[in-house]
C-alpha cells in the first residue's frame, strides 16, 4: 500500500510539473508524441505474431486494428495539448479521423512509401467492405480504408516508429 502512495505521490508531482513547464510556454507538439508508440508496442509485445502469418491477414483486419491504433494516436496528440471536456476533445479529433481526413493523409505520405507499403495500402483500397460511412464518398472510404490497412500491417509488424513517421509526414502537410 505504501508503494501505492508513493507512486501517487510522484504521479502527482510530475503531473504538477509538466502543467509548470506547459505554462511557462513549453508547447505541446507532434514532436512530443511518443508515449503511444510506447504503449502500442507493449501492446504488441504482448501479444507477438509471427510476421509470415501476418502477410496472411485480410487487408480489412489490417485497417480494422489500423483504424484503433491511428484513432489513438491522434486522440493522444489532442490530449497532450492539455486538459479540456470530453466533448471539445471529440471535435478537434473527428477533424482528422474521417475518411477525407485521411485521404488528404496519404496523399502527404504517398511520396514516402516503400514499394511494400505501396502495396499494403493498394490491398487495403481494393478491399470489399460490406458497407461504407453514409456521410463520406465511396472513393474517400476506400482510400481511408488503405490507409488504415497500412497502419494496421505497420502495427502489427512492429513497426511503431515506421508510422509515427508517416502520421508526422502527413499531419504536417495537411495543417499547411
């Protein structure tokens, strides 16, 4: 119980410390997301898959985890800006997890992917869903669904700094 306390105790103190550091005029930036790689790659090593049995997944069940993983990171990069209500969270995120937010994404990162991403992301594009957002075009949809397929195969490969990378690279260009 003891070391409870004290874990307490430090949680607090730091917590006290990074609002300091935040209000003497520390921004909180892109740069600074790295605690989701941390936690998604604990995540993974937790639950390790051979990477030949992950080739053989579906491109859906890729952009399935993919749309989680990118979710998280975008709802972290909002979170570290600061606290505010849950609803104000939820509009700044939707602005950059929709299917038009995400094809503005790959058309950033398009220029900067290997041939095997290429390919990871064609998969992902061609897939059949058995429905798609009403409020989103189908071609959007479909270029979302690629680009949550890749982050999904990237995640699940392991390749945490791989997609944080990409999400900088694509982030930057779409709030220019």
């Amino acid at each position: 119980m003891e070391e409870i306390l004290k874990t307490e105790e430090t949680a607090d103190r730091d917590a006290g410390e990074e609002t300091a550091d935040r209000d003497a005029g520390r921004e909180c930036s892109q740069d600074r997301i790295t605690n989701p790689e941390g936690a998604l790659r604990a995540i993974a090593d937790a639950f390790p898959l051979k990477e030949k049995k992950v080739r053989m997944y579906s491109a859906l069940s890729f952009a399935y985890i993919g749309d989680s993983v990118y979710d998280l990171i975008i709802r972290t990069m909002f979170t570290v800006k600061g606290n505010m209500k849950p609803n104000k969270y939820h509009r700044q995120v939707i602005e950059y997890v929709n299917a038009a937010a995400q094809t503005r994404m790959m058309e950033e990162i398009k220029p900067f992917l290997t041939d095997e991403e290429k390919v990871i992301f064609r998969r992902g594009r061609n897939a059949k869903p058995e429905s798609h957002a009403k409020n989103q075009s189908l071609h959007d949809y479909r270029i979302a669904t690629g680009f949550e397929a890749l982050i999904g195969y990237l995640y699940l490969t392991g390749q945490m700094e791989r997609i944080m990378e990409l999400v900088t690279i694509g982030l930057d260009g779409i709030q220019q």
